[in-house]
C-alpha cells in the first residue's frame, strides 16, 4: 500500500506513468467510467477548500466510484477533539482511499502512519500541496510538450505558497530549468528552498519587478497573496496588491509564454487577462481532475 504525501514520493519514471495515465483519460474518458465501481472514496478536509475537494470528488465520481467526507473540521469529530489517528482509523472502516487537508503540516503523514487505506495530502498548512504540484507538472507537460528546459517565473506569496514550495522540489529533478523568483522582501522563498537549490546546483534569481524579466519567461506561475497565512492584518492589506497581472504586462511576454495560478484567485491576475490564448489557469484545474483520477487508480492498483 503506498500513500503520496510529497511529489518525490513517486519516482520520475512513475510520474511519466501517471501522465501517461492521464493523458489516455482525457482522450478517451468513457472508457474509465466504471475503473472505481463500489470504491469510496473519502475527503477529509480540515480547512476550506473548493478546488481541491471538488476535483477529488469528480475525478472518483468520473471512475465510477461514491465519495463521502467533511468538508470543514467544525462538521466533523475534531470538533469534539478527535484525534487525526483516530479518525483516519475510523474512515479506513468505511472508505477505500481518502484525501486529507490539514491547516497542520504533517497531519496526513500522522494518518497515513495509522491507515489501513491509501492517504492523499490534498494539503497540509504552508507545506506540500502534491496533488496541485502533480496539476501543475501535467499541464506543463501537455502545453509544451516537455518538463524541462524552460525558464519558469514564480510570482506573489513565495514564502508561504505550498504550491510553489512542491512546484519547484518536484522541478529540480528534470534537466535546464531556470527559476526566477518574483516577490517582495517580505514574501520571498524561503531560505530552505534556497538551500536545496544550491545543493542542486540549479539556476535561479531573485528579483521584485515583474515587468523586468516578463520577457524571458516561458512559464508564468502567479500566486495569490493569502490572507489565512497573515498574523498579522496590516501586512497582508500592504501586500495584497503588489501584483497583478495586466493585458499590458502580457504584451512584454513571449507569444508562447503560458499563465498557471493554482487559484483561487483575488485580484493578482486581471479578468482581461482571461481571453488571453496564453492564460492556461482554467485548463490547468480541467488537468488536476485527469491526474487525480490517474492518482487514484494507480493508489488502488486499477486497470481500464
């Protein structure tokens, strides 16, 4: 039984074979419908979420299989103090596979520890976030064809952003990447990131305009500026604004430079921007639902 709780849980030989995986569901969807018949699965979602538990939900409901699940910790036993080991020992009663978010870091590695089923981190705290990072490797894939040799942009909340933090771990294992990562002082990488790009001896700078370097990206990752991760509420209002993505700041960008945003989004990314044939943010949610159908049956040793 295997659990993801890391993207480098799973090799790059295995990550191409779940690409593959889900690149035969897009094309050929009906043909999954019934891989999960009389499966469960159960999303166990602590902290608020839209995306992912939905995504989750369709990708099994896609396969053939039922969910069942809370949405907020306040509607399940945790209000009453449950622990995560207990609860995760309960739902291995009812359920085949569960997906687990967490404002807590490392509480689905607890329950995985205690389950008798597979555990996904649909995310926990500031971070891992490897189903997105699994979302985000897919459509880089299909749109350019490759996962390497390219310059990506980071841009926003690179200190508390666990999309980013997954993002660029699971990156640092393909050949000729090169990260630039755009944010103010505040909400910079942080330095253990840092180190283990200088372990990998990979490419990266740090700047804080966008404008400057919108020219050289062939990815552009916009993050938005999160609220729930502030202490402190002046800082995020500060904050909140100093990126945002314009018609007018696309026309510095390459032709084929492609836009990804985990989302939500607030206001990072301008709706103009939306008709822009380079925007890829709402084929990039479309993506997570074909890799986390691909997650699932190889979890669960499925076959089409």
């Amino acid at each position: 039984m295997r659990h993801l709780m890391s993207p480098l849980d799973f090799t790059v030989e295995e990550l191409d074979k779940i690409f593959d995986l889900a690149g035969e569901i897009e094309k050929d969807p009906k043909r999954f419908a019934h891989v999960c018949d009389g499966k469960k699965l159960a999303t166990c979602f602590y902290e608020p979420s839209t995306r992912t538990r939905l995504s989750f939900e369709a990708a099994m409901m896609n396969l053939g299989g039922n969910v069942i699940g809370f949405s907020e910790a306040s509607s399940s036993s945790a209000a009453k103090g449950e622990s995560v080991s207990d609860t995760i020992r309960v739902i291995s009663c009812y359920a085949d596979i569960c997906a687990m978010r967490h404002p807590k870091e490392g509480a689905p590695m607890v329950a995985a520890s205690k389950s008798l089923i597979p555990v996904i981190n649909a995310g926990d705290g500031g971070h891992q976030h490897p189903t997105q990072t699994l979302t985000d490797l897919l459509t880089i894939r299909s749109l350019k064809g490759r996962l390497g040799g390219y310059t990506i942009g980071l841009c926003g909340d690179l200190k508390f952003g666990r999309t980013v933090h997954s993002l660029i771990r699971a990156l640092l294992r393909y050949d000729n990447i090169h990260f630039v990562f755009i944010s103010p002082e505040e909400l910079k990488i942080p330095d253990y990131i840092i180190d283990e790009l200088n372990e990998k001896n990979a490419s990266y700078e740090e700047v804080i305009k966008l404008d400057d370097v919108m020219g050289k990206l062939d990815i552009l990752y916009m993050t938005r500026v999160q609220r729930e991760r502030f202490f402190n509420e002046e800082d995020y209002i500060r904050l909140k604004n100093f990126y945002i993505l314009t018609k007018e700041k696309m026309l510095l960008a390459k032709p084929d430079m492609i836009v990804l945003h985990p989302l939500p989004r607030v206001n990072e990314i301008s709706v103009e921007v939306d008709d822009d044939p380079r925007a890829a943010y709402f084929k990039q949610a479309q993506y997570g639902v074909y890799v986390r159908m691909a997650l699932i049956m190889t979890l669960l040793n499925l076959e089409a």
